[in-house]
C-alpha cells in the first residue's frame, strides 16, 4: 500500500510546488469538413468540433477533482486551417471568417485556446496557405481564443525564405492590429520550424496530417517540483544534479500519463502522446529561471546558462520517456521571457540579452518565446529573427519557434501587460543594423547536408 | 471507485475522527489504514479506504466530506489511489 511519506510528497508537489497537468489538448481532425462551399464548410467545422470536444472541459475537471491536481487547461487542436479551407475560402476575409467559426467553437466549449489556424509552407506556399497568411492579422485582432502558427522550414525541405518574409509583415502587421491592446495578436502567433504534428501547447499546437481523426495529447508542467528538488542537492555534482532532474521529471510525467490515459477512456478518444515539458508561468516557484539559478546561476543570462539548460532539457526527456508510453510534441524545457518571473527580472537588470537567448533556443525545446520587441523594428528585422531560429532548427534537427511581440509605440525597457498566464513582456533590445536586402531575396534556401557534421 | 486517500488537515479539535468515521460508515467505507499526527495544535490525518462498495459517486462523496470538513473547521480532500501510485511505484 502507497504510504505516508509518498502520499505526502505528492501532494506537497501540487500544493506548494505547484505541479500541474498544464494541458489537456484534443487533436481534431477537420479533412473530413472539407466542403468547396463556404456556409457548408463553417457549420461542418463547428458541428464537428461541439460533437468531439463538446466534453473535454467537464472531463478534465472531474479528473482533476478525482485526482487532486489542477488541470490547467483544457485546449483544441486542429488540422492546419490552410489545408481544410483551400477548396472555398477564396480571399484572405474568407479566411477571418473560418477563424471567427473556430472562435465560436473555442467559446462553446469553454476551452481556453483552439490552435491550428495554421499553414505548412516548408517548401512551398498553396493559393490557400497565402491567403491563411495575409489574414492573420484580421484574425487574431477580430477573435480572442484563437492560435496561429505556421510552419517556414523543415531539416528535410530547407526554409522557404519567402513565407519568412511574409510571416516578418505578418507579425509586424498583427502588433499594429492589436495595438490598443498591448499587442496581444502576436502573443496567439508564433512561426516555427520543424513544427511537430502532435504538439499539445499554444500557440504551435495543430493536428497534422499523420494524426488519425481524433487524439488526446497531454502536456505536464512542473518547474517548481524540479526547482525544490534540486535545493534539496544543493552544492552537489553533476551527477547527482542529473539524477535528481531525472527522478523528477519521472514523477511528474507519470502524472500526464495518468491524466492522459484517463481522459483518453472517457472520452472515447485514443490516446496520442504526453509532452514533457517544464512550462513555467508568471508565479514565484514556478519558474525555469529559478531552476537554472538553484544550480549554481546567479541570474539566467550569465556564462554557464546554456550548459544549465541543455543539461536540464536532456535529463527531463530521460526520465520523463520511461514514465509515458509515447512521448512526442516539443518536449523539454520552455524559456518563455513574459511567463517567467525570473527571466523578466534578468532581463531588467541588463542580465539576459535576445542573443543570449537565441543561444539557449539551441538546447531547449523551443524557441525564441513571449519576447517583447521595440516598435519600431522593421518586418525585415522581424523577418532575420525569424530566419536565424528556423537556420538553428533546421540545422540542428530540432523544433524552434519565434513568438516575438513588437510593442508599437514602446521602447527598451517599458513594458507590455497580458495578463493571466502570458504575463507581462519588458521590451528587449534587438540589433537594428538591416537584414533587408537579405531577407528580401525571396526562394528557398536548399535542405542542409546531413554529413560531415561539425 | 476503489481505494481513495483522504487527508484531513486543520486546527485540532475534539471529534475530528469521529464525524469522519461516522460519515464513512453510513455509505459503506471500509478504512484500510489511519495516520494522524498533531504538530503544535495543527492536526494532519491521512485515511486509505475502500469504496469499492460506498453508495455514493466520487463526486459526492468528495462534497459530503467536504462539507463535514466545513463542520469541524477542518479541510478535506479526496483522492483517487492511481494518481499515487502512478508516481511511486513502477
């Protein structure tokens, strides 16, 4: 019988280390809709959705109060909306109305984001995917639980510079859109490269094509466990710093897998995967910049970071892949600057640069994330940043992601407010010296080599 | 519904075990196992019981304690076993 002690650990890591299942994520999905007539189109998208999801709040907070551990959020992915709308959705406006269709369905069922409003351009763009693209930023000022993402590069296909240059304008765009509202398009947006089909967390979350018709994908969290953890192997070596992340990373990722297996049951949904990822959020104890710090950082940002992070990164995929039967999404630890208190403050205090940043994107599971930017960067700046994430992803076989927030009408060191779980944003320095003529060029950069690696 | 974990914590009083017991009784609970400890007057009490045969959903079983919890000044909460064991044991 479980004893005492165990009982009490667990529940401490959810009381006062603030362990959480931080998403229930329900892949849906929508071929099936395709119709060449719009009303069609609209009303199949939605009646599937209510039909499949129509549960997935009620299941998740029961879980949670069966099993005594929040479950944060409970969210919808979907087919990449590019790839469902193609046949009727003509202009980019009809897009916005697909985009207000999924609104409707995010509010209906009373989760908190539905992601995959969504183009796969890698190689190349449909008449579709440009249309997906010019309306981004009409979609994410006129609705409010939807994401967007879309997908410029593959370490298989190479980056199509031309859907770089065109997400630049349309992350530029969106901030100009939302800017009476502390730019909160860009922070539903994000472009990636080497996008998995099975992410569970927002903004990147979509169904891809190799997904069957419906999945229950489930992300953990838990920060704070790991940060307590090592306080308690303070001072210690490396190998016990390793073996500690390790066993809890096990703990809390048998959490998702619990939480997974059941609402897969009683939603009649097959399960798909758990991401292990530490996720922080704007609390105290809830921060991967404080993990980072307890070994042996005096603020995130300082020589040594990185190390810290790859090293954290690679013990948590460790143990957490013992403890689920089938990992998958972007697994790792999140860095996150607007979600996480202690990176904010590294920023402030002139300790934690973009470029260093950029650097830790190499060994984390994501990439440059909740980055507020000046106003006045350009698309062509925007674009460059966007350019040298994909470059590092494509390289490096791994997913990386830019959710960069141009705060219009800020500058270095004022502050964007979000609110809630994606925080509050303190406006970053970027190097302003031009990328125009290079990012402009237009075409594709050619898949890398995958020998004499260096 | 099979075994549940109910942890009682609050500012210890007289009784405390035995509305509890009371209440797990009269829907059928068998109590498998009791730890209760009190430090400086803060009274901590971990139940494992069976409820395999409780006539009672989950989810009123978790409101009736909570409101007997209510009663006495104290906070409980229920829990399904898996979630523990899933954690602890391979």
């Amino acid at each position: 019988m479980i004893s005492k002690l165990e009982i009490n650990e667990t529940n401490q890591m959810i009381g006062r280390e603030k362990l959480d299942v931080r998403t229930i994520t329900m892949g849906i999905s929508l071929l099936d809709c395709i119709d060449s007539d719009k009303d069609r189109l609209l009303k199949n998208v939605y009646e599937k959705i209510m039909r499949l999801a129509g549960n997935l709040v009620k299941t998740g907070d029961d879980i949670a109060n069966e099993f005594g551990i929040p479950v944060v959020n409970k969210r919808i992915s979907i087919t990449p909306a590019a790839l469902i709308g193609g046949p009727a959705l003509k202009t980019p406006e009809d897009f916005v109305d697909l985009a207000r269709t999924l609104d409707l369905a995010a509010r209906d069922t009373g989760v908190n984001f539905i992601g995959g409003y969504s183009a796969v351009v890698s190689k190349g763009m449909t008449e579709a995917d440009k249309n997906l693209i010019l309306s981004i930023p009409e979609a994410m000022a006129v609705t409010e639980n939807v994401c967007a993402s879309v997908n410029v590069g593959s370490t298989k296909t190479g980056i199509d510079m031309d859907a770089v240059f065109q997400m630049g304008q349309a992350v530029k765009r969106t901030a100009e859109r939302t800017a009476d509202r502390d730019c909160i398009g860009c922070a539903k947006l994000v472009v990636l490269c080497n996008a998995p089909d099975d992410n569970p967390f927002m903004a990147g979350a979509f169904h891809g094509v190799t997904e069957g018709d419906a999945v229950i994908n489930v992300g953990v969290s838990g920060p704070g466990v790991v940060k307590t953890a090592l306080q308690e192997v303070h001072g210690q070596d490396f190998e016990v710093l390793c073996e500690t992340v390790k066993r809890t990373a096990f703990k809390v990722t048998r959490v998702g897998q619990l939480v997974a297996h059941e609402a897969a049951k009683r939603l009649n949904v097959p399960f798909g995967i758990v991401d292990l990822s530490l996720a922080p959020t704007p609390a105290v104890g809830d921060s991967v910049a404080e993990i980072l710090e307890e070994m042996g950082l005096e603020s995130v940002g300082a020589p040594g970071t990185t190390l810290a992070l790859a090293l954290l990164n690679d013990q948590v995929k460790k143990g957490g892949v013992m403890a689920s039967s089938y990992v998958g999404g972007l697994s790792g630890a999140f860095i996150p600057v607007s979600e996480d208190h202690g990176m904010i403050e590294a920023v402030e205090k002139g300790l934690l640069t973009i470029e260093k940043l950029e650097a830790m994107t190499c060994v984390c599971s994501v990439g440059l994330d909740m980055i507020a930017i000046p106003g006045d960067a350009s698309e062509d700046t925007i674009a460059g940043i966007i350019a040298d994430e994909a470059a590092i992803g494509m390289i490096n076989q791994k997913t990386t992601a830019v959710r960069v927030i141009p705060a219009i009408g800020k500058k270095v060191g004022e502050h964007l407010h979000f609110g809630g779980l994606l925080g509050d944003a303190p406006v970053m320095a970027v190097n302003m010296a031009s990328c125009r003529e290079f990012v402009r060029r237009g075409g594709r950069v050619p898949a890398p080599i995958h020998s004499f690696k260096n | 519904m099979s075994r549940i974990i109910i942890t009682v914590v609050g500012k210890d009083t007289v009784g405390i075990i035995a509305r509890v017991c009371t209440f797990l009784a009269e829907h059928n609970i068998n109590i498998l196992d009791i730890s209760q400890t009190i430090l400086q007057d803060f009274f901590n009490m971990i139940m494992i019981v069976d409820a395999g045969k409780c006539d009672m959903t989950f989810a009123e079983l978790s409101a009736g304690l909570k409101n007997v919890g209510e009663n006495i000044g104290v906070t409980i909460t229920c829990q399904k076993e898996e979630i523990f064991e899933m954690m602890h044991r391979i």
